[in-house]
C-alpha cells in the first residue's frame, strides 16, 4: 500500500512537471505569433531567440531559424538574417 501511495506520488510530480514544461513549449510561440503579427519584429525576435537556447531541437524543426533570418532582414541586421538562412540551408531545410 505505501509503495503505491509513493508511486501515485511520483506519477503526480512527473505530470506536473510534465505539463509545466509543456506549457512553456506552447506559451513561447504564440508570443512570437502575436508579436509577428503586430509587427513588433524586436519582440519575435527576442523569444525566437530564447526558444532557440532553451530548445535548439524544436527550434530548428519548427524552421524557426528561417523566421528568425526573415525578422532579422526586416530590422536591418543584414549578418543575422544570413547566419540563419545559412543555418536552414546548410540541413537542407
């Protein structure tokens, strides 16, 4: 009986755990989404790039690095945009 009590306990604590981080996975890009979409290319920019230090993997499969090179453009950082078009282009994204 106490070891189910420990495992329900543990089982808890990993779904907590769980949905924080999951949570954060889908807070970041509707962020970005709303600054996107108002325009606020410094904002986007500023959340792509935590998302990319926080998750490279999902940032390089979602193609956030293109995004990121686009917004880049936008705001005039001309050596940003081409490290990240380079970064797509180089995995043949």
């Amino acid at each position: 009986m106490r070891l189910m009590k420990l495992s329900n306990a543990f089982l808890l604590f990993a779904l907590v755990l769980f949905s924080a981080n999951l949570f954060a996975q889908t807070e970041t890009p509707q962020k970005i989404l709303q600054a996107v979409e108002t325009r606020d290319y410094q904002t986007a920019i500023n959340e792509l790039e935590t998302l990319k230090k926080a998750d490279k993997k999902i940032f390089e499969l979602n193609n956030y690095d293109y995004l990121l090179a686009r917004l880049s453009e936008k705001t005039g950082d001309f050596a940003a945009a081409m490290a990240n078009y380079q970064a797509v282009a180089s995995r043949n994204s």
